[in-house]
C-alpha cells in the first residue's frame, strides 16, 4: 500500500493513502484530531486504577505515543492493545518519525513504540504498557475486556465493512459494562449500527473542522 506522508494544517504529519484517497488523520491536524478525540474526549476522564484500552488501528502510533505521554503526566496507569493490519514498514515510520521530530521534539518514546515486539505486551513506562497485534479486525477474537475503546479505522466510505453491526457487537463483547468508545466519524449509519450493537449513542461536537464525533458507551446489565 503506497503510503505518502503529508503535513496537516497544525504542523503534525500524517500518511496519505491515495488508492483509497483517504488520510490517516484530519488534515486540519493530525495531532489536534487525536488529541481531541481521543484523549480529552475519552481517556482524561477515566480514573480506573489500571485502564485497559483497545484501539482498531495502530498505524502511525500517534494515538498509543499521546496516551503514554497522558499516563505519565497523569500518574495513571494504561495497558493499551492496538490492533493494525497493514504495519508501517521500518522505514515508513522512521521518516515518519523525522517530520513528527521537526514539530514536536522528543522522539525516543516514538521510536521505542515502533521498534518493540509485536503480540506481547511491553512496559514502555512506569504508567504505560503497550501490545501491538498484528490481525485483521474482522476476523479477530479474544476473551480480554477492556474500558475503553478508540475505533480508529479508516472511514466507513472507504471501509464499510468495519463500520457494521457485526463488527460493533464483536467490540461490544469485548467492553466492560459501562467501558466507553470513541471515534471520529459521526454518519448515521455508523450511529444506527451503534445502536443496534447495543450501544448508548451521543453525538458531541468534533475537533476543530469536523462538526460532530460520536461517544458511545456500553450500559450497565
Ligand atoms: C485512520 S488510520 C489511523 C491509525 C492510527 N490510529 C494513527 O493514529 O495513526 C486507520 C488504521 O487502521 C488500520 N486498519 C485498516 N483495516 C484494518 C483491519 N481490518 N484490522 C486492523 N487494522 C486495520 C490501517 O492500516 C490504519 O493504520
């Protein structure tokens, strides 16, 4: 998958996919988006002691490095699970990594996320573990619960097939009662899927170029 990499509107990178022609990230900003949705909007207002996060899509890591930088600044501890299909090669990420550097400084973290094993979790930090799994979404499983969930996917024009009931009944399974889920997209068919998943649905306002999100929770039995 040819993978270009282009700057967005805040300064941050992001990879271009132009056989789908679609962005990892928004380009009115990368880390802004991320930020926004996934860490103000989600994780900031957890407070369990051990958070175990789930993500469908690991990609440039820029989710899992903000996470990690919020579980260290917040002493909160994180396990997070990212699953991704299509892995970064060695030398994508690391020209990646070099225009993230030029925006934002410090990248040892960065590279540390992308240089460590696949399948097992691995102590990045004194708050933060990481466990990339290398799957498809579709036909994974697994018996693990967790509280949170960012779905990262790529967007349901381009990947309907992620976006379905099946597939949020599957998450669904996967949350703790009460566990909550973040993304970016706000379409109706996604928020009907949701639904039917069993969800608690919420349209909130979006990151700065997007005028909705969605939050959704898995309500208490
Ligand atoms: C919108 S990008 C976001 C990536 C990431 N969260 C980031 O911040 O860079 C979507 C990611 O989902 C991955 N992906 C697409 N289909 C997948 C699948 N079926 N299972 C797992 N990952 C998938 C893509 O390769 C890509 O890395």
């Amino acid at each position: 998958m040819l993978r270009i990499i282009r700057k967005t509107d805040d300064g941050s990178p992001t990879f271009h996919v132009p056989c789908m022609n679609e962005s990892y990230h928004s380009m009115y900003g990368a880390v802004q988006e991320s930020d926004f949705v996934y860490i103000d909007k989600l994780l900031r207002p957890l407070n369990h002691p051990v958070i175990r996060i789930f993500e469908v899509g690991f990609g440039t890591g820029l989710n899992a490095l903000l996470s990690w930088r919020e579980a260290e600044k917040k002493k909160k501890h994180i396990c997070f699970h990212s699953i991704e299909k299509y892995p970064l090669k060695k030398k994508e990420w690391k020209e990646f990594g070099k225009v993230l550097e030029e925006w934002n400084g410090d990248l040892s973290g960065y590279i540390r996320m992308h240089a460590c094993e696949w399948e097992k979790d691995v102590k990045m930090g004194d708050f933060f573990k990481l466990q990339k799994i290398n799957a498809d979404f579709a036909g994974y499983e697994t018996e693990k619960k967790y509280d949170a969930v960012f779905f990262d996917a790529f967007g349901p024009e381009v990947q309907p097939e992620l976006w379905t009931e099946k597939i949020f009944k599957k998450i669904f399974r996967m949350m703790e009662p009460g566990g909550v889920l973040s993304t970016y997209s706000s379409k109706g068919i996604v928020r009907r899927n949701m639904q039917s998943a069993g969800f608690s649905v919420q349209r909130i306002t979006g990151p700065p170029g997007k005028r909705q999100m969605i939050l959704a929770s898995k309500p208490f039995p």
